[in-house]
C-alpha cells in the first residue's frame, strides 16, 4: 500500500468550510503517479512522434461517509485490488485515525496519447511490478 | 430533464489536451446547482444562527466512455431518477452529437451545515416539485 | 469591449463564501481565448510537428476592490489596451451594477509550443483584426 | 524566507504540458497559510458568532520568466518584504536550481468575515512575530 498525508488547505475547501469533494478525483490522479514516480517510474512519458503514454480512467466509484473540515490532516492510502494485462483497479481510501472519509474505486486503462485520440497499450513490466508490489491483500509467494 | 452545452476550456484540459476527468466532479456539482436555481429554488441557503443548507454527496459513481478533446462542445445533462424522503439520486450524461463521454450516478442527501457538521434534513416541499419535473422516466399523471 | 456574464458557483467560493480569488486568472484565460474563438479564431492551435500555438502571460496583475458571493452574476469585460508584434495587453473587468470587484492587467505573448519549450512568434493577421476590433479607446478611423 | 518544494503535477499542467498560471495563484494562498500555520498560528479561525478570521488579497502582481513542465520539482520561497497595522505583503518566488520561473507581489488585509460581508481587523501580535521573522532583508537588531 502507497500512502502519505496532507492538510486540507482553504484552496480546497467549499463555503460549507469543507472538503469540495471533486477534489479527491484530483487527489486520486495525483496519488497514483506520486506512488509510481516514487517507485521509480515516470508516468506520462513522452514517446516517439509527439505520442505520450497516459493513463485514462474508466470508471471511478466514489462513496463518502464523512467530510474532512479545513486543516484536517487527510491520510490518502493508494491499495491495488487488480492488475490486468492493459488495465488495472485501486482503491483509495481516505481517513484519519476517527475513521474513513470516502473510499474509490478506480480503474485505468494502460493508454497511449497519439493524433488519432487514445489507444490502449500493454501494462509495462516494471508497472506491473510496482503494481504487485502494492496489491491488497498482497501476493502469496 | 435538465441539459446546457459548455465549450471545452483549455483550464479544463490535461496535458493529453482531453478533458481533466475530475472536472466532470465539478459540473455536476454546478449543474445540479443551475437546474435548482432556474426552476426557482436557490440552493445553499443561509439559514438562521449561521447555519447553511447543502447537498453533500454520499455516493458518485462515474463511467467514461470517450473523452472530448479541447474546444468541444458538450452537452450536460441531468435526470432525477429516484427522489426520497431526505435524499435523492440523478444521472449525470456528458454528450455530443457523436455520443456519450461520460455518465454519473450521483446521490446526494438534503442537509444542514450547522456548529456541529452536517446533519440530514427533509427535502423541501419546493425541491421535490423540482426533481419531480426532472424524473426519468416522467411521473405518469 | 467583449463581455458576458456568470454566476459565481459553489465551485468558486471558498470558505469564507466569497470568491475564491484564483479563479480570476483561470476566467481571464478561458475569457480571452473565448473572445478570440466567437470573433472567428479558434486559439491554440494544432501545427505541423506535433506543435500548437499558445498565448503564455509574462505579467499579471490583479486589484481588487470588493468580492463578490456564493450565486452573484459576475460580469467579465475584456478591452485591449495594447497589441504589439508579438505580444498585447488586456485588461479584464470583473464588475456588477454595485461596481468593480477586480481589474486584470494582463500581458500575453504569441508562441508556438514546440520539442523545446515555448518560442514567440509574430500575431497572425486575423488575430491583430480581432484585436484592433476590441481596442480601448476605439482606434480612430 | 518560508519554502518548501512541489512536484509540478498532471492535475497543475494544461494542454501545452506546462504548468497552468493560475495554480501560482492557488499555491501562494496555501503557501502563506502553511506558514503561518507551521509557525504556530492557524489561520482562518472560527471566531464568535459564525464569524471567521480572513486574509484577503488586496493586489497581486504576477511576473513570469519561464515555465516548469509536468514532473518538474519548484520550489517555492515566500519572503515578507513589508509589514504594516491592518495589512503586509509577501513575495512568492517559484523556481528551480535553473533559474525563476515566476515572482508574485501580493498584499493582503487582514480581516474578519462577518454577516455583512469583510471588515479590516489589525494584525495580531503573534502574526507580527512571524512576519518579522520572515522579513527580507532580515529586521537589523
């Protein structure tokens, strides 16, 4: 599991003085490259001819169960429940130590950004090691 | 149903120069917003002692089928399709006249943003009228 | 002048429930490239190469005089002050009836996005028409 | 001097695969609440009777000098140049061992949100300590 922490900052907050929640889909996409980048892949990387590997999303399951207030310290906790050939699923989890404020499912496809839109691409095998090295509940060996 | 168009901004766009897909998060947050306040209900009221009202989001689940590249038009629209006692459920879809890009299931339950955090509170008789003149499929008369 | 007006969201405001002052830079992009597209421009651009244009700002610089709330209809002006060779100068008026929230003064420079970075690049002749047609003061003819 | 360092994320860069302008913006709200707030003083305090503490912008002047690229590390540096009764003024620098990418000028009231909207309130004590602690050049003593 890939984790780390922030501080909800005013930037983030709505004028209920909370969280606006579409900000965790923005947490979420920023997570995720954080927990390959400090794995030691760089995600988004250029290719030959102006192409750029990406990694749309295609479906995002959002629940919430409570709502962080602003300068609340906010756990995000990346777990990945399945990895595929071209796609793969995490789950976010957002919490403090009262509890979980929202949870997602996140699933992504393996893509390549090119002139004709997005066409998708094998899982590399260094992403499907950083990958399993983050499976929920991990691998048996 | 509720619908508008919006052109795809470069502020909206990741650098694929498609759509950051959180932003969807966002329009339907104002989008939801738009349809109260033009049918007459203005959303997020100040309340007596300080208290506001609001539409916090308990479950948004969101499916992505294409994504509109910079300066497409998309069309936004939103359905009510279950209305309850003390929340209520729409669809958001994201579309064009090629087809749809995205589509959102997003619940939200009536409340109040008081001293002590959100606490539930019955739909006015004002916003069941609204969602009703929403509801898909139309209530039969 | 070119001119249209919004209604500040749920999105926009911050916690104090006034707008979060950020989003004048975001609306002064959005604006300008959208005054340049309903003259009949459409802003940045696919070239040759995998290239595209842009407009990068070298300075900007923002007063502002009131803030306005949750649901106020903002009014957004946008007259030239200067057009150069490569670069031009706007200024953006945020305003209602009750006066002006904030003014922009706001640099931009043509230029191409290319394998190294940003260069500039002379003003098309469509966009110097489209300029000169929302000077202020007025050219004299 | 107050600083910390980001890495420029995909959520921060726009089509051109640089960094969008306004979230300078955004990082100089969250950068001087971080420190006032990593030296001891939360800001935006809930005060009595629903009113709450505020640090609006009066002017905000934004130079830029070149542009970071997804994935860059930026530093950001925040140096109090001018400390008065009601209100100060803060220059954000973001930059790389490179050079500058941008230089902010931004002067803030302090203030309190009340029902009738932003009232100037003086600065308190324990934030004077701070801002003289992070004066360039440093108070002679």
């Amino acid at each position: 599991m890939y984790s780390y922490e922030r501080r909800l900052q005013w930037s983030e907050c709505d004028p209920g003085g909370i969280v606006f929640f579409p900000n965790y889909a923005k947490w979420a996409v920023d997570g995720l490259n954080d927990m390959l980048q400090s794995s030691g892949y760089v995600p988004n990387r250029k290719l030959a001819h102006g192409e750029m590997e990406g990694i749309p999303c295609v479906e995002f399951n959002m629940r919430f169960f409570g709502a962080p207030g602003l300068h609340a310290t906010v756990r995000h906790e990346i777990a990945v429940i399945r990895s595929g050939t071209t796609s793969f699923t995490v789950r976010h989890r957002f919490c403090s130590e009262s509890g979980t404020y929202a949870e997602i499912l996140d699933t992504r496809v393996w893509s390549v950004h090119g002139e004709d839109g997005l066409r998708k691409s094998p899982l590399p095998p260094e992403v499907v090691a950083i990958l399993n090295d983050h499976l929920d509940p991990p691998n048996p060996e």
